[in-house]
C-alpha cells in the first residue's frame, strides 16, 4: 500500500512530468487520502495562478522603449529576410559577372584594333606564316 | 501576448514600421519575462534591449513553426541566461523586485478574476525565491517551456531542474498558504529562518 510519504514527491509534479504507473499511484492514493487530496488541489490551484502570470504584464521604466527603438535603428540591417537577400545576391552576381565579361571583351577588342596603319599587320599570300621556335624543333 | 503573423512578415521584409510596431506590442512582455528571470528591472531593461537587437539578428531565420511569442520567450529566456552568467554581482531579490503596478492587458472575465487575484499575489512570492528556483519555476510553470529546454537554457541536467522545481513549489504553496491565512508575520519568521537555500 502507498503510503502519503511516499505520494509526497508526486504532488507538486504535473501530470506529463510523471509517468503513467506514478500518475495512476497518485490518483489512487488521492482519491482515498483526504490530506493528500487537500494538497494535490493546492498544488493544482498553484499551477494555474502561475500559468495565469504569463498574461500579466509589467511597465518597464520610461524611455525603455525609446531606448530599444533606438538601438535596434542602429544595429538594422534593412532586409532581413533570407528569400529577399538570396534574390539580391544572385542578381548583383550576374550584375558582376556581364560587368567583368564587358569589360574583358572590350579588353580583346582593344587589342585586336591597330591603334595606327604603321603598326597593322599584313599577310603576304605567298610567305609562310611565322611559327614559334618549340613548334619548328618538332 | 499576440502578434499578428503578417506584423511579423512584414519586419522580416524589412519593414521598418513593422519592426518597430512589433516591439511596442511586445516589449512589456520581454520586459516582463526578464524581470522575472533575472529579478531587478535594471537588468531587466538591458536584457530587453538586448533581445531585440538579436531578434533583428535572427527574424529572417524564424520560420513561424513555433508561435512568434513562443519564439520570442526563448529568445529572451537565452539572453537573460547569457547576461545572468557575465553578472558577478549576485542581487537580493525581495518582494519588491517586481513592481506592484502589474496588469493584465486582456479583460477580466469573472470567472478568471479569482485566478488573476492570486497571480498578482504569487508574483511578489515568486520574486522572493531563491534565484535558481525562481528562474526554473517561471520558465517551466509561467511560460510553459519543457523540462529539457529549461535544462537546456540553464546548463543544468533535467534532474536537477525538477529538483528546484520541486522545491520551489513547495515553498511556493506554504508561503501562498501562509500569506492567504494572514500569517504573515510567521512566514517572514520563517523565511529568516530558513535562509536562501536553492
């Protein structure tokens, strides 16, 4: 037989932090115990007031709000959501990559184009063109 | 605490209007919960605004699988428990800590009357807890969290917040007892004599 000692632990607990065999030993010896019903209802009375504090609230200090406004207008970074910040990612990506191929064709342009006719080449039909020396020795 | 989920989209787009509605509507709620957790409303304000530079931080990672309160209270939970561990003076926590003008936002039904009574009365009785204790009641009872995020936020085993949440119940019912049956007189007594043990 359970004796209240041995209930004593189990009073405060709430339902889901115990296990079964301890909730159905609880229930039993509670409903056959006066004393320990008394304090079961105590206790029960008790979680419900704290879970009630959760709606209550305090007024913090004047100029606490203004004082987080302020902080958190320092420390934003604008865009915070990741979806916004991939897109603006990928499109200054492809923003770098036409940027970097402009310029790099206009590059190959510049110097394809004689900047003079004293320094344009010409092909003569009938010459061999010039081959470097490694693919000569070959 | 309810904040709608469009207020919370919006922010998260970068809205700076909805940002800042959405620390009006839940700044006495952050300030509340620190109070609380770390007992003198100093502290309480730098934790308030610490949670929010780091909820501007984090809201594009929340993903709305968790109400935005829920998400709130262990934001504010992590950072009253990171500044708790950087403080080395330790505060007396009397009664007083929490301020008497408490209120609750939300009309009284009567029925609930009775209950929202008690909480004021348990809120002064809650703050006069041992610290380890007081902060292992309210995360696990006030605010609902589960005996593993409780451990976890507190770097302490789950035995061992059951412990202190045993302890403090305990307490908690034979002060609320005590005070009810206007000893008042006897508990303070007894809370001389017992000391601060956690």
């Amino acid at each position: 037989m359970t004796t209240c000692h041995n209930i004593r632990p189990l009073l405060p607990a709430r339902a889901e932090e115990l296990s079964l065999f301890e909730i159905h030993t609880r229930a039993e010896h509670v409903a056959d115990c006066a004393r320990c019903a008394t304090e079961a209802a105590a206790y029960s009375r008790l979680g419900q007031a704290l879970a009630v504090m959760a709606n209550l609230e305090v007024d913090p200090a004047d100029g606490t709000l203004e004082r987080v406004l302020v902080a958190i207008g320092r420390r934003r970074t604008g865009v915070t959501d990741p979806r916004i910040l991939a897109a603006a990612g990928s499109a200054g990506a492809l923003v770098a990559t036409v940027v970097v191929a402009r310029a790099v064709r206009s590059r190959r342009r510049s110097r394809r184009r004689p900047s003079g006719p004293w320094s344009r080449r010409l092909r003569l039909p009938n010459l061999p063109v010039p081959t470097p020396a490694l693919a000569r020795a070959k | 605490m309810e904040v709608d989920r469009e207020l919370v989209e919006a922010a998260q787009a970068g809205d700076r209007w909805a940002l800042e509605e959405l620390v009006r509507r839940t700044h006495r709620s952050v300030y509340t919960c620190a109070l609380r957790l770390v007992g003198n409303p100093d502290d309480a304000a730098d934790v308030t605004q610490d949670v929010y530079l780091r909820v501007v931080r984090k809201l594009g990672g929340f993903r709305h699988e968790a109400s935005f309160s829920t998400w709130l209270n262990r934001v504010t939970t992590n950072v009253a428990m990171s500044t708790l561990k950087r403080r080395t003076r330790r505060f007396a926590v009397e009664g007083a800590a929490v301020p008497a003008d408490t209120r609750d936002p939300a009309p009284e039904p009567a029925e609930r009357a009775e209950a929202i009574a008690l909480a004021r009365r348990l809120e002064l009785l809650v703050a006069g807890l041992p610290e380890g204790q007081r902060q292992v009641l309210v995360l696990r009872d006030v605010y609902g969290q589960s005996t593993e995020e409780v451990a976890n936020a507190m770097g302490l085993t789950p035995g061992a917040v059951k412990v202190r949440l045993f302890r403090a119940r305990e307490r908690l019912k034979a002060e609320l007892e005590a005070t009810e049956g206007g000893q008042v007189v006897a508990l303070a007594g007894r809370r001389r004599a017992t000391g601060r043990r956690s």
